[in-house]
C-alpha cells in the first residue's frame, strides 16, 4: 500500500472537526424540535441546546479557514491585487446564493404557511457572505500579515458588539439591524463574524507551518484554547465591566472567546485523532459528513423544521428524540456517500474504493 499523501492528510481534520460539527447540530436541531414542552427544562434538553450552540461557532471559522486558502493560493499564483480580491468577492458571492436558494427552498416547501419575509432572514450563510464581502480586501496582505491583522479584526468584532446592541436602532432598516445588530433570531455581523476572521488568521497560520511542525503548532492551539477559555470565564466573573450593558448569551466577548477556545481545542482533537491516532487514508463516517456538511445542513433543515414530521413535533419523549437522532444520522450519512462516492446507477454495483483524502476549499 502506499503511504497516504501528507499534504492532503494534514487537511482532513478541517473535514472530521466539520463532521463533528454537523454530528452535534443534529442533535440540537433534532430535540429543539421533537422534544416534549415539558422536557424543555430538563438536563438533557438543555445539555443538548447547550452543544448545539457550538456548531454555528465552529463552520464559521472553519469557513474562515478555507477563505484564508483561497486568499493564500491566489497570492501563490502571483496574481494581482484585484485578482486577488475579486477571487474573495467570487467566494462571497456563492455564499449569499447558497443562502438565498435555502431560504427560497424552505418558503416554497412550507407554502402557504411560511410567510415571506423568512427569504429574507439572516441564517449563518448570509453571515458567512457578508463576512466574506467585508474581509475581501484582506487578500491584497501577504499571508502573514492576515494571519495578524485579522486576529486583530476578530477580536475588534467581538469586543464591539455590546457597543453595537446599545445604539439607538430607531430609523435603521431591519434588514440592516438583522444583518449588523446582534440578536438571538440571527447570525448578525457582531459578534458572529469574529469566527471567519479567526479563521482566516487559523488558515494562514497553516499555511505557514511546515509538515514537521504541524503536531507542535496543534499543541500550542490546544493550550492556548484552554487558556483563552479560562481567561474569558475570568474575566466575565469579575463585579466590573468595560460596557455600560452587556449580555453574555447575546453580545458578551467573554463568549466568543470561550467559543473560540473550545474551536481550537476541538480543531487539535481532531488533527491528533486523524493524524496520529489511526490512518488517515481510513474511512471515517464524521469526516464523510463533513465532506458534505452544506448538504447535510440544507436537507436537514427541511426535513426537522418543515412539514415533513409535523405531528411528531414537540410530541415526543427524549428516548423518542434520540432514536430520531441516529435515524437522521444515518440518512444523512448516506446521502453523504450518495454525493460523493456514487457518481452514476453502475457505480452502485462496483466496488467503491476508500475515499481519498479531501483537499481543503481553495486549495
């Protein structure tokens, strides 16, 4: 057998750290809907809900990772500084159809009952857009100067958004308040955005490391995960702030810095399970879902919040929603392997060869 390629395998877990994403958004999703209105404050609820806040925290930065790639491959390529930003923009684009193509499917799907102004509601793919929109220029630096500039720029969005939530808003569009101000109905600019923008500083970052390097730079994203969480719990639990009004759940710092903690920490998990705990050129069922994780997002959320299995919803019991659960996995893992191993009827009588490692978008 020969030895797997190490440039695409130090990649995969970008992929497992995304399937593990998509494996804990199920869940959430799953026991958000399905769950019992009297199990709603019990722990396994809320332990549920609890992860499932993760996830959203998680593909933004890994989006900001594969950004950070595209960025890094055109400036490989040599290719000017308008080149360079309209490759961003091309990606910000794509983003905002994906997103409004979703949201029109689910109005169409949930007609007549879904109202129409839900085509235009702010979902985590309108943020990943405009996040995208905004940070374009930072494909004119050089990658070690966006590996800094938007470390600074995520920790600028994060700490700004309290100020944000506290301006007047009266006279603002709500189409601009949803996109910008920060709410628990949508994944506004603040503090969301600050993900994509660690990301990019994380994709630069790997893109600078050598492959002998790779296991030393995981350790150090490890510890410093775990002290960048601490920190922030600290620093939240002391009787003073900065802000005049903050909330934590909301537009708190603190919490996007833990978040971004457990990301890094998640992300090292990940590269230690893949790289050094196994083969890497073995099949993983989370790694396949995370190959497809859109495409598990997008049919996902029509089959749990659509009409699909409406007269199971909020009905049934947590053993109930857990069977659901792994049934969903299951589907979803084999439309998974639908789209990427089957690519016509006779493959479906061939044997299929293990997936070979994936290479990161933008590479």
């Amino acid at each position: 057998m020969s030895a797997p390629n190490k440039s695409a395998g130090r990649l995969q877990f970008i992929d497992w750290t995304r399937g593990l994403a998509a494996l804990v958004m199920l869940q959430g999703h799953t026991f958000n809907s399905f769950a019992r209105t009297d199990l709603r404050d019990k722990s396994a609820y809320v332990l549920s809900q609890f992860a499932g806040g993760l996830p959203p925290a998680i593909f933004l930065f890994l989006t900001g990772i594969t950004f950070a790639f595209l960025m890094h491959s055109q400036e490989r390529k040599t290719a000017s500084s308008w080149q360079r930003i309209v490759a961003a923009l091309k990606r910000s684009r794509y983003l905002f159809l994906v997103a409004f193509l979703f949201r029109i499917q689910l109005f169409v799907f949930g007609y007549p009952s879904s109202p129409a102004s839900e085509i235009l509601k702010v979902d985590i793919l309108n943020c990943m857009g405009l996040a995208m929109l905004i940070f374009a220029p930072m494909a004119v630096f050089s990658t070690l100067e966006r590996a800094r500039l938007c470390t600074v720029l995520g920790l600028v969005i994060a700490g700004m958004a309290p100020v944000i939530s506290a301006l007047d808003g009266n006279g603002i569009p709500w189409i601009v308040r949803a996109y910008f101000v920060p709410s628990l109905n949508y994944f506004a600019f603040f503090p969301w955005a600050a993900f994509l923008a660690f990301g990019m500083a994380a994709g630069s970052v790997l893109r600078l490391v050598k492959q002998e390097d790779m296991q030393k730079v995981m350790l150090w994203a490890l510890g410093l995960g775990v002290a960048m969480a601490m920190a922030a719990q600290y620093m939240e639990s002391l009787p003073y702030s900065l802000y005049q009004k903050s909330d934590f759940w909301l537009n708190g710092p603190a919490l996007t810095i833990i978040k971004l903690g457990v990301v890094m920490c998640l992300m090292a998990g990940a590269y230690v399970w893949v790289n050094l705990a196994g083969d890497p050129s073995r099949w993983s069922f989370v790694r396949q879902i995370g190959t497809t994780s859109l495409l598990v997002y997008w049919v996902h959320i029509e089959l749990v919040y659509g009409r699909w299995f409406g007269f199971w919803k909020e009905n049934l019991s947590t053993p109930q929603v857990v069977v659901f659960t792994i049934c969903l996995i299951g589907l979803m893992l084999l439309l998974s392997m639908l789209q990427t191993r089957f690519t016509d009827l006779g493959s479906l009588f061939r044997p299929t060869p293990a997936i070979a490692p994936q290479r990161a978008s933008g590479d």
